[in-house]
C-alpha cells in the first residue's frame, strides 16, 4: 500500500491488525491517473492501492464492479512503509 506515512495516517496503523476489513474507495471520475483509497471502517484514510492496481481497478469500481480489502499482516515502523500493510483484494 502508498501513501501510508503522508498526513498522519500511520498513526492508524496501531488500530489495524491481520483479519481486518478495509473499505476501498475509487478516485471520482475523470481522474488521469486514479487510486483507489483504503480507508478504516470508521472512515479514515489510510493510504492507496499501488498505481498498477489502482489504474484498472478504479475505472471497474466506478462501472458497477465491487471491491472488498482484508489485511493480511500489519507491520510496525521498523518494516519500510510501502510494505506495512499487505492486504488481499477481492473482487466480485
């Protein structure tokens, strides 16, 4: 996952723990390049999917198509931030 260590959001990581449902957002329309957010069930943003997954998996979202995140492992400040939090991503 990106963006985790941008506006605080690493501060969430002590809430989330492997198991854990993780809501997943899409970028509005019309966005060259979209992302689609994970956020906490309460709502707050956690960071995004990475730019590969997020460029197809966006525009699918908006169309209809369902996304649902679970944490598989959540790491400490030790583990570089991209690798923090590795979620499984399944679509229906």
């Amino acid at each position: 996952m990106h963006g985790m260590i941008f506006a605080g959001r690493d501060q969430h990581m002590v809430r989330i723990q492997a198991g854990d449902r993780l809501t997943l957002i899409p970028d509005p329309p019309g966005q060259e390049d979209p992302d689609v957010w994970v956020h906490l069930r309460s709502g707050e943003p956690v960071g995004h999917l990475p730019p590969e997954i997020g460029q197809w998996l966006a525009p699918w979202m908006l169309q209809g198509g369902g996304a649902r995140a679970r944490v598989l492992r959540a790491s400490g400040p030790d583990v570089p931030s991209w690798r923090r939090l590795l979620l499984e991503v399944s679509c229906s």
